[in-house]
C-alpha cells in the first residue's frame, strides 16, 4: 500500500519537529517521492547520518509502503 505525501511529512516533522520539509510525488504514482529536509539537529553530521535520521523517522516504511524516496538533506544556512 502506498504513501501520500502528507503522511511521509507528517512522520518526518514528528521525529524531527524543527525540520522544513518538501515532498514532491515524482511519477504521480504515490510511490516515488522526493523530499527536501533541512533541520538544526543536521548540524555537525555527515550527510548518511542524516539520511539515517529521516529513515528513522519514518519508522520502518521506507521499502514497505514507501517504495522509492529521493532525499536531500542539509541543516539551515546560518
């Protein structure tokens, strides 16, 4: 079963409440998706340990109802 997008942001937002995030359906499908996130708790972490924070904030869907997530991380400019 897919994901929307509103569900994917929400999860994101909860395990990191500070974060920007942009979601964009990429083949209209429900099942490939971008998403843009910037957040403060970023700083001073490689850009996998990122990533690894969203997964975790998706609490296990990422390659189960969230099939494909491109995904751009970076904490704010200062």
């Amino acid at each position: 079963m897919a994901m929307d997008a509103a569900t994917i942001e929400k999860m994101i937002k909860d395990g990191l409440p500070d974060a920007q995030v942009s979601i964009e359906d990429l083949r209209g499908d429900g099942d490939h998706y971008a998403a843009n996130v910037v957040s403060a708790a970023f700083k001073g972490k490689t850009r996998v340990q990122q990533h690894q924070m969203v997964y975790k904030a998706l609490q296990g869907k990422m390659g189960n109802e969230l099939h494909a997530l491109a995904l751009q991380t970076s904490a704010p400019a200062e």
